[in-house]
C-alpha cells in the first residue's frame, strides 16, 4: 500500500510541476486554463494570439507539450528568436527526450517539428491566430492538417 501511495504521490507532484514548465518559460505570455475538459493554452505575445485547445480528461500535458514544441519548431513570432534559438533549453530537451522513440533527434527544431507533427496525428488540437484590432476579435484557424498528414 505504501508503494502505491508513494508512486501516486510522485506521479502527481510531477504532473504539478511538469503542468507550470510552459509557463514557466513564458510566465507573461503564455496562460493555461481549464473549462470542464477542455484544456487551452494562449501564447500573446502583443494584441495578437495563438491559442490552442484540446478536450478530454487528460489534455493538458499532451497539448502543453505540442504547445512547446510549436513554438520553438513552427511558430513565427519574432518574439520567440531567442528562445528558438537555444538548443539546449531544459524545458525543450524535456519535452523532446518523452518523444524521442517516435521522433529522430538529429536536431532540436527537426525534432520538434517531429513532436507537433506527432501529437497533431495523435489528438485534436484546434489552433487559431486571434487578433485584437479595434476592439474587435478576429479569429483564423491555423490549419494543423499538413501536421496531421505529415506534409
């Protein structure tokens, strides 16, 4: 019983802090929340976001992880320059390192690419582009079909 308890206690301190790494990296720009079983996480950088969304009970890690991997491997922020160009960032490698038996590593943003492409197949995630503009919100889908086909 006590191995039980323990194993539980240490899979659930790590789905705690592992759950606050996105925003860790992003404390000001990136907000995670849950309504019920959909999980979204915004990154907005300015009056503009990209905002995605997954339901189901165990969304959260799976779509942080896409979320991750998209914005170092595809997304074209100029705001995320220099993240996406530290190849030895501890929250990437971590990231990466759960996906390496499906995904190549030969480089960090190949393999995150890898990763979106993965998850893309695997769930589904809904993204837009949400722009703030005269007090009005507009939204685009981004497309994650090319993702989900591999193309």
């Amino acid at each position: 019983m006590r191995k039980i308890i323990a194993a539980l206690a240490i899979s659930i301190a790590s789905t705690a802090v592992y759950g606050h790494e996105l925003t860790s990296v992003f404390p000001d720009t990136v907000q995670v929340y849950t309504k019920g079983e959909t999980t979204t996480v915004e990154y907005c950088p300015d009056n503009t976001c990209e905002v995605f969304t997954l339901s189901g009970r165990s969304a959260s890690l799976p779509l942080q992880d896409f979320v991750l991997a998209y914005l170092y491997g595809v997304s074209d922020y100029v705001y995320l320059k220099a993240f996406q160009s530290n190849s030895s960032s501890p929250s990437v490698r971590s990231v990466l390192a759960k996906y390496r038996r499906d995904c190549p590593q030969p480089s960090t943003h190949a393999a995150a690419r890898c990763v979106v492409t993965l998850l893309a197949k695997r769930h589904a995630i809904r993204a837009t582009f949400v722009r703030y503009d005269e007090g009005e919100r507009n939204v685009v889908p981004i497309p994650l079909d090319g993702y989900r086909h591999g193309t």
